[in-house]
C-alpha cells in the first residue's frame, strides 16, 4: 500500500532586538556568562511586571507584510501555562487567540505554501547537562521569539528543507533575524502524518511532531525517516500514535519522548499584566516602504538580467555581499562579453553566466575556506571581472593556470595583468618544450601507457593530469591531449 505524506512547520525564531520581549535585559548571544543578562521580569520573580517591546512588534508585522499576510490591527498576549524547567514563571507569554499575524503566503517559485498564523512569544532559558547535574542558564529566557506556523501542504522532505533556506533569507535580508540554526536562533519542528494515495477527501493521518532540529539537512532526512517508520507502523496493522519524537542525528532516527498535549492542556487566558495592543493601518503602510528587495526578487532579476540559473542565482543572492560583487563584475563583463557573442544568442549568453558563476562559486569561493577573509575584501569586483573575460576569451591561460592566477589575486590584491607580466605565469607556447614534457611523462609511467592500450581509456585523464603538472599548468590542455594521443597512437 503506498502513502501520501503531510508535513507542516512551526518554526521559532529569535528576533535581533536590542533588549528583550518584555523587559529591558539585552538580548544576548549565547557566548554570554551565564545568568548574567537577567532581571526579576525574565527571572519570574514575585511582584514583576512585562512591558511590550515595540520593535519586535514591528520586525513580525514586517515579516508578516513581506509574505503577504492580513496584520492584526489589534492583538493580545496569553499565558501558555505549564511546568518545566526552563520555564521561571511556570507559564510562557505568548499569542493563541489573536495572533499577530493570519493567512500569509510563501512563495517556493514552483508553488504557494499557507503560512496559518505568524505569533510572537517569548523564549525559554536554556538547559544545561553536565554530567548528572541539570543546570538553568536564564540570560535566553524572554528573548523574542517570532513562530512560524504552515499549514500541512508540505508534500515531502526537499520542500521543507527548501522552505527553511528561502525563510532564513528573508529574514536575513530583513534584518531581523540572524536565524542560524546551529546558534539555536532559529529552530525547526516538524509535524508528519500519512494517509493513503489515491483517495479523496479523507481526514489526515495521526499528526507526529519531531523536535531537536538544528540544521537543514536535519530536517529533510529527519522527515524521510518519520515516513519510513510511519509506513512500517501502518503496513504492520498498528496505529500511529499522536506523540511528540526527537531527532538522533548520530543513528539517524527519530525517538519517542512523550504524548504530545493538546493545546486546551496548555490552558490559555489573556496575560492580565500586558494590555491589549494596536496599531494603526498608517503604521503599517509605514512599516510596508521599509521593506528591501526580498530573495526571490533579486533571484529573479539575476536570472532575467545576466542569464545565470536558478540554482547559481540562489548562491549568489544568499548574502548581500556577495550580490552586491556579482552585480557590479556582470555590469563590468557585460559589455566585453558581447565581443565573445557571435549571434548574440540567449543560450550562449547562458554559457557565458554559467561559467562565470562557476569559476565564482567553485574557484573564488574555495579560496575563503584555504587562505581565510572573504573573497569579496580580497580582490576587486573590476579585477574578478578582467580576469573572468581572459577565460570566457579562451586561449590566454589554461583552467590550471587561471586557478594559479586567481590564487595571487586573492593573495596580493594584484590585477590579473599585473601577475601575468610576471614570466612565472606565461602560457608556454614553446612546441619543443611541450614536446619533451610529454615525453618524460610517457618515459616515467609505462604501466599506465600500457593501460591505455589495453583500452583503458581513463589512463589519457591522468596521463593528462600528469603532463599538466610537468608543465606547471602552462600548456593548453587541448593541444596536451592532441599531442598525447598522437605519441600513443604510434
């Protein structure tokens, strides 16, 4: 019997406030001192009383207004009442009733997903495990929190790890959150339930929530496993239970960890210390024109504009920085680019895209993580696009050659002209020195000349490889091959 999945989302995010929810405590990094940032409100002292952080307040309609949702005009804070540790007043202030925020809509550019309500609450205090002992860290306790909850159109677990990215962007480029899930800034649960194919109009299956999930990959392989086990359950005559389970990423399986409650066992009731809270349809209008480009926009205007992919145009829209950089080296090739166009076709403009985001992803990128700074501090946008033009130009340098170039670029801040009047980085047109390079290499690896032979035709790619290296990567590979295959064809 085959299954249809139902996944939703609820995802917190921790606001980038300069104080927290309902005091004036800073909101702090979890690099802090432990206890340190507290006060009798986010301690739950006897006798203290909240007040509401405005700028939360706007960061969440700002959210809410960037996915199209209806604002609530006026909304209230609640108590969510129940007992944990990490709880000092025994009851969380959240929204239930009035959340700020109703009926939003996220665009994953293939299809819509209904975000049911956006509220805002507080977050708890850490818990801290050492050894035996279980240890309170309140400094995180009354940090604003936005929660994010989607309706179950989630159809599988690549859309919801494609949701969490396009999310983190938005709020990135907001400016109102930092979301790294690893610093615990945005966290991820998710709900699965399965019913079966082909049939219409049946209820959901029995709605299983997984907690503890602290990156997108996470995510996704934690839902492929939930549905595996949910499948297993049912084709073996059981019935799955509504739990709530917790993710292992080290045997890469979900665990029970209790029954989940219902949301009447939480016993809401308006928080009677904070009053009801308004605002006007001028605020909000106001707070719409604040609003940047949002990720998808600027995909689109990469995509439409330079002709880059959709997968290219997503990396390169991942941090401002880096748009910022594609933007200004593209307007620079532009231009020259025309000169390498014959007819001027939208398919080699494509080529051309592709080959300058791969050289910036998989090139320019690369040298970040081995020679450290970012790449955009390192070397100009003008220099990055010079030098991007030499290669889309072809015959000036070789990939290993342009790799060595870029390499002193990041190094010295120089220009792709100024290393290449240096002799160490001329291209070697010499034929009797390419001659003899490729005769040592045959000299110096008969058994792979005989595996060639024998027609094991990967044996050129690394006699190739070889050849390349003798020449310092100098030489034009093409004519390497040429003269390769011309010695051992004889």
């Amino acid at each position: 019997m085959s299954y249809k999945p139902t996944i939703g989302l609820e995802i917190h995010l921790q606001l980038a406030t300069k104080s927290k929810m309902f005091c004036d405590c800073p909101n702090i990094s979890l690099q802090e001192k432990a206890n340190s940032d507290i006060c009798p409100i986010c301690a739950g002292q006897p006798g203290a009383l909240p007040f509401i952080n405005k700028k939360a307040i706007e960061m969440g309609i700002r959210l809410g207004l960037a996915l199209n949702g209806k604002i609530e005009n006026k909304f209230y804070f609640e108590r969510k009442n129940y007992f944990y540790p990490d709880l000092p007043k025994g009851y969380q202030i959240s929204q239930k009733r009035a959340p700020l925020l109703k009926n939003a809509e996220f665009d994953l550019d293939y299809k819509k997903i209904k975000i049911d309500e956006i509220h805002l609450e507080e977050d708890t205090a850490k818990i801290c495990h050492q050894g035996d002992e279980v240890l309170i860290d309140f400094n995180r306790a009354g940090t604003p929190l936005l929660e994010i909850v989607t309706a179950p159109e989630i159809e599988n677990a690549r859309e919801a790890k494609q949701f969490c990215e396009e999310l983190q962007a938005i709020v990135r480029t907001l400016g109102i959150s930092s979301a790294n899930m690893e610093k615990g800034e945005m966290r991820c649960e998710v709900n699965v339930s399965l019913q079966e194919s082909g049939i219409r109009n049946q209820e959901l299956g029995t709605k299983v929530e997984i907690k503890n999930l602290n990156s997108f990959r996470a995510v996704e392989r934690c839902i492929e496993h939930e549905i595996k086990r949910q499948a297993t359950v049912l084709e073996e005559g059981k019935k799955v239970i509504q739990e709530t389970r917790g993710w292992d990423e080290k045997n890469n399986k979900t665990t029970s960890q209790r029954i989940k409650e219902e949301s009447e066992d939480y016993r809401y009731f308006p928080e009677p210390d904070l009053p009801g809270f308004e605002i006007s349809q001028k605020e909000i209008e106001d707070l719409k024109k604040t609003l940047p480009e949002l990720p998808s926009a600027k995909r689109k205007r990469l995509m439409e504009k330079y002709n880059f992919d959709h997968l290219t145009a997503k990396i390169l829209t991942s941090q401002n920085e880096i748009l910022i950089f594609i933007e200004e080296v593209m307007d620079v090739l532009m231009p020259k680019m025309q000169e390498l166009i014959e007819d001027g076709g939208e398919e080699q403009n494509k080529k051309l895209a592709k080959k300058v985001g791969d050289w910036l992803i998989n090139k320019l990128f690369g040298l970040e993580t081995v020679l450290g700074g970012r790449f955009f501090e390192k070397v100009k946008a003008n220099d990055f696009a010079d030098f991007m033009f030499l290669v889309l130009k072809g015959g000036m340098f070789s990939n290993q050659m342009g790799e060595n170039i870029l390499r002193k670029m990041y190094e010295t801040g120089k220009t792709v002209e100024e290393i290449m009047a240096d002799g160490s980085m001329k291209k070697i047109d010499d034929q009797e020195e390419i001659k003899k390079a490729v005769e040592l290499v045959l000299e110096n690896y008969p058994e792979v000349v005989a595996d060639y032979k024998k027609g094991k035709t990967n044996a050129l790619k690394y006699l190739l490889g070889q050849t390349m290296a003798a020449t310092h990567g100098k030489a034009d590979p093409k004519e390497l091959e040429k003269l390769l295959l011309k010695f051992l064809e004889k």
